[in-house]
C-alpha cells in the first residue's frame, strides 16, 4: 500500500475516535488541578494571550 494510502487510512482511523474516549493520566490531572489551584490563589499573575502571542510571535 502506497504512503499516501496508509496516511490516509491513519487519519480516517484517527478521527473514528472519539476524544472522550481517551483515558487522561492522573499525573496529567494532578497537574490541571495543581495550575487551577495557582492560579486561583493569585489571579493577577500571569500573562495574558495576548501577550503570550506577542512573546511566541513578534510583530516585524
């Protein structure tokens, strides 16, 4: 089977699934809830999305 096949059939198997599906590990969970928890402690640290954006991808 060609490349370009194979990827295709990857992809169609990939979006057959539904993302609820996926088991999310508890580490994973224990770090949401960590950053949550930071996060409500002191709502005024931070940066926005804006400026996020802007450090990720300055303007020339």
């Amino acid at each position: 089977m060609p490349v370009s096949e194979r990827l295709h059939l990857i992809e169609t198997l990939w979006d057959s699934i539904d993302s609820n599906d996926l088991p999310v590990p508890e580490s994973h969970l224990r770090a949401l809830d960590t950053a949550l928890a930071d996060y409500e402690r002191n709502t005024n640290e931070g940066s926005s999305w804006d400026e996020v954006r802007e450090e990720l991808f300055p303007r020339r």
